[in-house]
C-alpha cells in the first residue's frame, strides 16, 4: 500500500518550481553579461540536482530515507556528470548555432524571447521531467523490486551515456578523424548513445516513483516527455538536420539504428561509403 504524504508533496512541488526557476534566472543573468546563451545547457543539469537535493531536504520524515537517498543520489549524480561534460565539450566555443537560429527570428526583444522560451520554458521542463524524483521521496514504501529495476536501467543509461560521450571526443580528439562521421563502439549501434542513455535513466528513476498506481500514472508523462525531447523535440531531430550533408553520413544512417542499440545493418546499394 503506498503511503505517499500528498499535502507535504504538494508544498514540494512549490518549492521545486522555485528552485528551477531560479537556476534557469541566474543562467539567464550569466548568459546575458557573457552575450552567450549556450550556457543554459550546462544548467540543465545543475537544475535537475538542484530539485533533487531541495526534495532530499523537504521530504525529510515525509518518505523512507533509503527511497530518498537513492533517488536524490541517482539524479544528481547524473545531472553534475552530464552538466559537467557539457562545460567541458564547449569550452572555448562561441554560440551555438540552434540559439543564433532561434533568436534571429525572435519576435520582439530577443532577451526578452530568450528569457521566456528558453530559460523559463527549460524551468517548466525540469519541474515537470523530475516529478518522480519528487514523488518518490515522498512514498513511505521500503525499497522494492520496482525500485531496484530503476537502479539497474538508471545505471545502465548512466554507463551508455557517459560511454558514448567518452568515446566520441577520443574520436574527436584524433586530428586524423577530422570531417569523419564517428561509428565506432556504441555509435555503431545507434546515432545517438547519449540520448538513449538519458532517456533510460528518467524510465529507471521513474520506476522509484511506481510504488501504487497514482504515482505512477500521475509521474508516467516525465519519462515520455523526455524521451520525446531526444527523439522528436531538440535532440535527435535537429542534430541530424545538422549533419544530414556530411560526406558519409547517409551510408552511417542507412546501417546505423536511429536510437534504439541494435546490431549494425549491411549497407544497402547506392548509399555510398563512409569515409570513417
């Protein structure tokens, strides 16, 4: 039977929007002085952990510590990597091109249509895509099969990701892999490991909140939405817009599954070779 504290979830929910928008506001501060908007995707992350930590604190008497921790542990520990990477992979870089694209048709003031579709529109997002991070530290309910599922496919995501991340900038690192379309270790098993392995750990941290059917069903558009956004919104979508013209990359697509890890296709007459 699942012991959710409604009424101290609730105040939870409150607090969390709070804390999100107010990472997403001081990025908005710091993007505007540095004239440089790609820096609010390094605080997608730190917004995550940011509401994992004020439910960890919130909830404290609410839910069961081992259910908290894990979860809170769990989702900070990937929102810093993945914040921490981003940092990492774009220091030294200008604008990324998606904000010169998306500001230049802008309606009105540009800061002012960055500050609402952006940053308080990433807010919304991370608000929305952690409820069951917050409902699941609100569930009185020991750790459960369910919840070591989670564990095991947020761990699983974890790893794919992080790996993938790890071995495309070795192969970027290579001055001889200039212009080549990377489709190596598991990039040749999907185009996007990275992504994949996001939206497996929001499924995994989705199955702490699955302790009785209302959480679960009230939490099941978190995991759906993100996945959504790596597959069809600003992931997957528009990176390969981006690539589409590099030599190489229909013969990687045409073999290459587009999300989903499967065994390298045979090539098919007439998409050419790859020059990786």
């Amino acid at each position: 039977m699942n012991g959710t504290d409604w009424g101290a979830l609730a105040v939870n929910l409150a607090a969390c929007a709070s804390a999100a928008a107010a990472v997403l506001l001081a990025t908005f501060a710091v993007a505007v002085r540095r004239g440089l908007h790609r820096v609010v995707d390094v605080a997608w992350g730190v917004a995550f952990a940011t509401v994992a930590v004020v439910t960890w604190l919130l909830s404290d008497g609410h839910g069961d510590d081992g259910r908290r921790l894990l979860v809170t542990a769990a989702t900070v520990v990937w929102g810093l990597r993945l914040s921490l990477h981003i940092a990492w992979r774009s220091r030294g870089h200008g604008e990324d091109p998606r904000y010169t694209e998306l500001l230049a048709k802008a309606p009105g003031n540009p800061t002012l249509y960055a500050l609402r579709s952006v940053y308080l529109g990433q807010a919304a997002l991370v608000w929305l895509i952690s409820l069951p991070v917050q409902a699941a530290a609100y569930s009185a309910d020991s750790l459960d099969v369910l919840a070591y599922c989670g564990l095991a496919a947020w761990a699983l995501g974890l790893g794919f990701e992080a790996v993938g991340d790890h071995q495309l900038a070795r192969f970027k690192r290579d001055p001889a892999n200039k212009g080549r379309i990377m489709d190596r270790g598991l990039w040749s098993w999907t185009r996007h490991p990275n992504y994949f392995g996001d939206s497996l750990v929001w499924w995994g941290l989705y199955l702490f909140a699955c302790t009785a059917w209302q959480p679960a069903l009230a939490t099941l558009l978190s995991p759906v939405l993100m996945t959504l956004l790596l597959t069809v919104g600003s992931g997957k979508r528009l990176l390969e817009r981006h690539m589409a013209d590099r030599p190489g990359y229909a013969a990687y697509a045409a073999r290459t599954s587009g999300f989903l890890p499967l065994p390298p296709r045979a090539p098919r007459p007439g998409t050419g070779g790859n020059p990786s």
